[in-house]
C-alpha cells in the first residue's frame, strides 16, 4: 500500500521530470508508456525517483543524470534488427551489402 500522499506527490513530481526530453526518466517513461501505458509509466518513472532520491539523501552525493541515450547503449545490433524487421513488415526492404548483411 505505502504512503498515499508520498506517491501522488512523486507522481506529480514525474509528470514534470518527464517533461525534459534530454532526461533519463523521459528515456524510462517512453520505454514503459509504449509496452504498459502511460499510467504505469508514471507511476515507474516516481519509483525510480524515490530510489535515486534514498540514495542522495543516504550517500550525501550529488544526483547524476544518466541522460535519455542510456537505455540505447545496450543491444544495438539487436535493436538495428528489430527496427529492420519492422520496416520490412510495413514493405520496405533495405538495401543489402555485399556481405549479406542490411547497409
């Protein structure tokens, strides 16, 4: 259950930090927004900022943004497939090397 007023401040407080496009809780909530809706992804994006800010207050360090490229640094070649795939569903076919592989 937890505290009410704590997670509807939190969420108001997600609302506004979703607002930066070159943020890190933009990345998340865009991620979360597209596979369980935006509801949920405010209410992700509010918990990842009560972790981050139970670690300043316990750590007494300063907030580090990781920015809105984090969650792009992983995968890539998988997600250039996916993003492939999904072009070539729509009728697109990408050009191939000649290695075999799309250019």
């Amino acid at each position: 259950m937890g505290n009410a007023l704590l997670r509807s401040t939190l969420v108001v407080c997600a609302h506004s930090a979703v607002r930066n496009k070159n943020s890190y809780f933009y990345a998340q909530f865009q991620r979360i927004k597209a596979h369980r809706g935006a509801k949920r992804a405010y209410v992700a994006v509010a918990h990842s900022m009560l972790i981050a800010i139970y670690h300043v207050l316990k750590d007494g360090v300063a907030f580090k943004d990781l920015g809105a490229e984090y969650y792009n640094q992983f995968n890539k070649e998988r997600k250039i497939n996916a993003y492939l795939k999904k072009l070539k569903a729509l009728g697109w076919e990408a050009p191939v090397a000649m290695t075999g592989q799309p250019i």
